[in-house]
C-alpha cells in the first residue's frame, strides 16, 4: 500500500524545519570559515575529525547519534521527523556548503561573518524547534534539562558550550577568541531564536 500524503498543515511546518536546517548548517559554516575561531561544538567536532579520518559533517551526525541516544533514554525527550533529520542534514549541508562560503580578506569581515553565523544558529534553532517535529540531539538536550530541572535555555546551553569546548580542546580542536565569544552569545541568542516561536521557556 502507498503511504497516505501529509496533512496539508504538516507541509508548512516541514518547510520551516528544513529551512532551519539549512540555515543551522550555514550559521555553522560561516563561523568556521570565519577563522576567529569555532564554536565549542565544532572544536569537539574538529578534534574527533582529526583523529577518525573523517569529514566535520560525518562526525557531528555520528556525535548526534550519541546524543539522540542519551537524550530519548536518560531524559525522555520526544523524538520526532525533525529530530532524525536534524541528525543526518547539518552534517550534510555543513560538508555540502564549504566550496561555497569563504573567509573574508579582512579581520574585520571575518568577525562580521561569526557574528551573522551566531545570529543565524539562534533563529535558525528557533526555526526547526519551532516547527513542532523534533528538535535534534544537541537542543533536545537542552531542552530536555530545561523540562526536567527547569534551568533557564541560556544558561543550560553556556554550560555544555563551555564543557564541550574543554573535551575538544583536550582532543586538539581549533580554537581562538571567537570560541570564547560563542560560548557567551550562543546561549542568548538560542534563547531569543526559541522565543519567536514561542518555545524554551523556562519554569518559575
């Protein structure tokens, strides 16, 4: 039997969960292309790269995979379409978008394009959570302590940016003073990204 199409109000909502993807992927690329250094994340990312031999697209969805694992089993977070699809998409397009996007000529423009890539992760993370089909590993995390221990989205995103930043400099991941700037902002920015549409509240 052929599967039955998806409700009409489902089309829109895939629509901004892919275009959220894409745009995480984006925000991604432009900060590592940047060259100020990358966010926390891709330091672990980079570092795991270096030593498996493998693309920083390959190893975030293998990281994803762990994650998806840990999050569904410890804390109980929902999985959704938009959850696997987070997992395989931004490791694609993060890999697919490197002929594309390139480093500025001045330092100026460089961190001009880190902080567009901040803003853009922010919105872009509000955008595919948004859509109400999953959110992916590395949020569903976030979002799974926020619901279960009621600590702020901000705060709790600062935290693992700044542990996982210290597993991949142990593992020999780039860094630089954008590093340190994206472990600051991300949490702020995902915060006001997750607020347009209305989800990540924290509880009273």
């Amino acid at each position: 039997m052929s599967r039955p199409p998806l409700p009409r109000s489902s089309l829109p909502r895939l629509l901004l969960l892919l275009a959220g993807l894409l745009g995480y992927g984006l925000s991604l690329r432009l900060m590592i292309e940047a060259r100020v250094g990358v966010a926390p994340w891709e330091v672990f990312h980079l570092g795991l790269s270096a030593h498996a031999g493998l693309s920083v697209g390959q190893v975030s969805i293998l990281v994803g995979l762990a994650l998806l694992a840990y999050t569904r089993l410890n804390l109980r977070e929902p999985l959704g379409v938009g959850t696997l699809l987070n997992v395989l998409l931004i490791g694609v397009f993060l890999d697919a978008l490197a002929p594309l996007v390139h480093t500025p000529g001045t330092l100026a423009g460089r961190w001009a394009q880190f902080l567009l890539g901040v803003a853009l992760l922010g919105l872009a993370t509000g955008a595919y959570v948004g859509a109400g089909l999953g959110a992916g590993p590395r949020d569903g995390l976030m979002l799974g302590l926020n619901r279960v221990y009621g600590w702020p989205v901000a705060r709790i995103r600062t935290v693992v940016e700044l542990v996982v930043l210290a597993a991949g400099t142990a593992l020999g991941g780039a860094l630089g003073w954008g590093t340190l700037v994206f472990a600051l902002l991300a949490g702020p920015s995902m915060a006001w990204g997750l607020a347009l549409f209305g989800v990540g509240k924290s509880k009273k």
